[in-house]
C-alpha cells in the first residue's frame, strides 16, 4: 500500500504565515503599452511564446527575456 502526503490547507487561526503562492506571471500581447524602469514608454511588437518580448522604445528596439521584472503593462 502506498500513501501520498496529503495536502495541508492553512487554518485561520493559526499563528503561522500561510504559504506564499507563486506569482501569476504577466502575458503581454502585439500593441499592448509598456513602461520599464530603465528604458521608459515602450510598445510590444512581437511575443515569442512565454519566453521572450521584442519592446519598441522609440529609439531602439529590445528583446526581453522571462522574468518580466522590470516590466509592466499600462
């Protein structure tokens, strides 16, 4: 016979920290207004799946790669 651990749910009372849930990553689409700490307003022209975003900033255009920390839609 074998057994599984079961999952514990987080009781309200208690003195303990529930436990923190992963970040939903942000998805981005072709046209969708951006801002980023370094490079400022840009505009998403091309999405490579969930791994990458090609930013127009005006002046030059970037590749960004996953994590998006630094980037985030308006």
């Amino acid at each position: 016979m074998t057994r599984t651990a079961a999952t514990r749910r987080h009781m309200p009372t208690s003195p303990f920290k529930a436990p923190a849930e992963p970040p939903t990553p942000e998805s981005f689409a072709v046209g969708d207004l951006v801002t980023d700490d370094q490079h400022g307003l840009g505009r998403i022209i091309g999405v490579e799946g969930e791994t990458a975003v090609m930013v127009d900033f005006g002046s030059r255009q970037l590749r960004i790669p996953t994590p998006f920390t630094k980037l985030s839609k308006l």
